[in-house]
C-alpha cells in the first residue's frame, strides 16, 4: 500500500492505515518481505503506522523478528519518512518543519528487538509492566515531543465525626513504623482515579470506615520524591458515614478514633510546619471557617473531568 | 564481600556495599568472575546492590556484559535473596514477608540485557529517555511495588491588566489551530517545577509578558490524557507586572491583549462547560469575590515544598 501524503486536522497524515499492529513471523529476514512492512511511494519498505494527534506516527509491533531485518526496515522507514517531512515542509508553507515523532511500542516479551531500535537513533519515552516505548525525531529542529508523566498523586484524609474525633491510624511500615505516631489515612492516587474517588476508596481500605468526600482543602507539592519524579499530595476532607474500625492487616498496625486535641498535641505533629498548617486548615474548617475546593463533574468536548473549586464564593 | 544480614530502620539490609555500579567486561561470561558480582553468604556471587527506603534493592548496571552471564548472575541473585527472605521471616517476625522488590537499571546502551532480565521474570517499571527501569518481586505475596508515576500536570494562565483586557494567544499547533480561537496561554509542569514558576514562565515564553503568581483558582483532573496517563489542570491567576507582547515564533500564532467581555462572548467559550465555569471562576476574582489556594512554602522533616491552601480562610 503506498503511503498517501495529505495534511489533515492540522497534522501530517503519513499512511491511510488503519490501526494494527505489525505482524511478523520470526523467519522474516528481509525488509522487502511484504509482511514485514508497507511499500511506501516509490517502492521502499516501511513500517506500518497509526498517526497520532500531535503530528507522530507510531508502530507496535506484536510478533517476534529478526533483530537485522528490524533494524534494516527502520532505516528504509526513517529514509522515507525524512524525504517525506522534508518535501512536504517545501511544498506546504503552512507544515510546521520539525514536527515528526516516530513511536515504537515494544512488548515485554519483544524486548530483544529494542537493541536495534536504540542503534538506530531511537530513545525511551516511557514504559509500562509489559510495554517499552521508544521514540525518534526526524526533524533537524528540536523536539516538542510530550513529556512523560511527571507527578505522583496521593491523598490524606481528614475525617472527623460528631465528637470531633478524628480517625488516625498506624502503619505497618514505611518511615513512621513503630514510632508510635498517629496519622491520617493516606493513600496513592492511580492513573484512572479521582481524587475524590482515590480518598473515600482509601479511607475504607485502610480502616473500613465508609465516608463521603467532601472538599480539598489544600495541597502540597513536593519533587524528587519518587525516582526524580515530582508529588502532589492533596488533604482531602470526608464525611463520615460509619463509626465501626476494621483495620487492614498487611498495611494497618492500628486505627483509632482519637480525640481532635490529642491528635494535634503528638509532638510529631508540633514539630512539623506542614502539619501544623494542615492541623490549622482543619480546625478551621471543623468550625465552619474555611472553604476548599469541592469537585463538580463537568464536560469539554472531548473528555469528562472533574473541576474542583471554591464553590461557595462563586454562588 | 559478604552480605551482611541485618534488620535496619524497618526494613532489610542486604548487603553493606556503598552506592555503586556494577563494573563487568564485556568478556566476562561466568557469574563466578569476581568483578562480576558479590559473593553472598555460602558463597554464592550475586549481583552487588544497594538499598531503598522501601525494603527494596536495586542494581545498576553500567558496563557491557554478556547476556548470558548476566543471566546467570541474577538467577544465583535470585535464588540467594529468596532463600534470605525466606529466613528472615521466620527468623524476625517482625520483618514483614512479602517485602522485597529488586530493581536493575539498565542504561540505553546497554538494552541488550533486558531480554535476559525479563527471561528471570523481571517486568518494566518505567523508563526515562537514557534508561529503563525493570523490577523483580520476590515474596509470594502480592507486591507493594510503588506505581509509576501517573498523572502530567498541566496550567492555564488568567492573566488580567488594569483596563480588564485579558492575555490571550492563538497556537500555531494543536486541535485549536487555524480556528481563530483566542485562549488563555497553557503550558506543562515538568518534574522538579512548581506550579506557580512554570505559569510565570510559560506566560513570558509564549508572550513575553512578565508576571507575578497570585493563586491557583481551581484544578480539572481528566483521565486517558496521553498513553493512558491521568492529567492535572491548574487554573492560575497572574498579575501583569508588563504589558508588552512579544510572541513566542515557534508556537505562537499571535497574542494580545483582548477585553475580559469579548473574551467570553467567543463560541468557543460559551459552547465548552469546563470553560463557562472557568471564566465565571475568573470573573468573580476579578472582581474580588472569589478565593482560591494561595502557595505558601512549608518544609517537612525530609524535604521542602510548597502547600497551596486558602490563605484568606485561615486568618
């Protein structure tokens, strides 16, 4: 199939493929083999490719080949590929140059093949448990390739109930273990979670107590926390909605709940600048005095999200 | 050198080897070369390691090696560690089982070791560009192997000068482009930045406009953003401390000064919900009536950061 050259919704649009994955036997040794690729306009092999919306075009290989003819149809792919950008950036004035990734998605069990990949000029952008992704720019210009995830999300959870008790709990392990100290559920955020959703599901998991979310009242940011990664941990307020404490055991020493003031008098907590500001944004908002960021589901035109805001002053 | 066996701040010391690389010749072809590996109690040559704070080790690897060897060496590692798991939890019972994660990190140039890796069982965790990160659980139990990084985060800048005119810009990439489509400037927060530098520095890359953080008005998290990744959306407001645009030329398409109300009237906004709410959120701030998370930094005991919270409800 010959690739087709159009700009389209403000991208380059390579090849009218449709989505697939490259389907290669292990004995294909050559780039002309006609299942190892795609006859690009004038008769060179390439790879087959999906576009993306930023101007990229991405490869995922599914079965198994030899790392030479690998190798051999990235060459012929990136040849034609750059002949292409090139052309196109003369003929169309309106085709930004420097605009031109090229992904390849290699499964864990292909992982032989990224060898060739890497001496090709490719590098990592980003891997999964059972993908590794490569990427390559074409362009002389640098690149405005999307940056890899960069944040961890986690949450803590303020959960205080009519007798202004707050629930804490000890952990099993990490850095406070066996220190005596009591704290505020906490928890991870994953990929795929609210914050709200990520908050009530922890505080359940963790002590067992069913709670309803009820604002952000603050959040922290903080970098270098995780393999150079950046953290942001937001102090969630929820509702109680259960008394009754049934602690997790692999992660949960004990759960309690404790007293507001016997909380706030830990020296752990008084030794902390960042728990005593977020000791002082609880108590005021226990006593109706603050207002955080309550979250509203609201759409754009490609996606549903969650807004959080400060919904009492926008009344 | 042996490994030293020993329980350490909660969690388990393997060996008691300094931070540093493993250093084998690419001739090396047997686990047994003892610039290869440690020797293990009983003697046995495993990789040499160093700790996390998570009950974890982890190796890197740094010089060329044969594939073959290297695979031996992490099946006599293996085996070794498994067999110290094993006799630690009976021995402490303090030391929870089920708690050991080994972690090779491998360089891009050295690729061709991740296949024998991933042969002992060894999956991805993540990769940055120069080196992927693959990861080994050894306990029967499920792993606690912290997740990967998982959200981008992302800043839409309100910036509003005396005469209620408000920075906007049109982009010259994206699925705005071309649509005559005048937005706010938005920009990604990478790793190490926070939220408030990276507004005032993406309003003085694409604009030229120099401006000084005021608060964070609200957040939008969506899900699915990019390879699957969740993304944080912080609405900022910035006050001016210049007026004169001078556009960014690879990005920008233009920029200006527009006024607040013609602004909103653009179909663009009055179509889009997030986008009503926004601009109803940045209105009544600019009229004074609406309180977002001011950044205060704050330090912890084992690292600085910044918390954003309601400063105005906390007097």
């Amino acid at each position: 199939m010959s690739c087709r050259l159009a700009k389209s919704y403000g991208f380059i649009r390579f090849c009218s493929t449709a989505t697939r994955n490259i389907s290669m036997s292990a004995s294909s040794s050559s780039c002309t083999n006609p299942t190892a690729g795609e006859e690009a306009k004038g008769g060179v092999t390439v790879l087959p490719v999906v576009e993306d919306k930023y101007g990229g075009v991405m490869t995922e290989i599914s079965h198994p080949m030899d790392p030479s003819a690998f190798s051999a149809l990235i060459q012929s792919s990136l040849s034609s590929w750059t002949l292409q950008v090139l052309s196109l950036s003369s003929f169309f004035s309106s085709v930004p140059p420097g605009k031109k990734g090229v992904w390849i998605k290699l499964p864990r069990q292909l992982i032989d093949l990224a060898e060739a990949a890497v001496k090709e000029g490719f590098w990592f952008h980003h891997a999964e448990k059972d993908y590794l992704m490569l990427v390559y720019w074409i362009p002389i210009e640098g690149d405005t390739i999307p940056s890899n995830a960069s944040h961890r999300v986690g949450i803590g959870a303020f959960v205080i109930n009519h007798n202004k008790e707050v629930l804490v709990v000890q952990e099993k392990t990490g850095r406070f273990q066996g220190q005596g100290i009591w704290k505020f559920p906490t928890g991870v955020v994953n990929e795929g979670e609210y914050i709200h959703d990520g908050s009530v599901g922890e505080v359940k998991e963790e002590t067992g107590v069913d709670t309803e979310f009820v604002q952000v009242l603050a959040f922290r940011q903080t970098h270098k926390a995780f393999f150079g990664k950046s953290d942001l941990f937001f102090v969630c307020m929820l509702k109680p909605l259960s008394l009754e404490i049934n602690a997790q055991e692999t992660e949960i020493e004990a759960a309690q709940w404790m007293p507001w003031d016997e909380y706030t008098k830990q020296p752990f907590v008084q030794n902390h600048e960042l728990l005593r500001y977020m000791t002082a944004i609880c108590s005021a908002k226990a006593n109706g005095d603050y207002e955080g960021f309550t979250p509203l589901r609201v759409s754009a035109p490609d996606q549903q999200g969650n807004l959080y805001f400060n919904t009492r002053d926008l009344r």
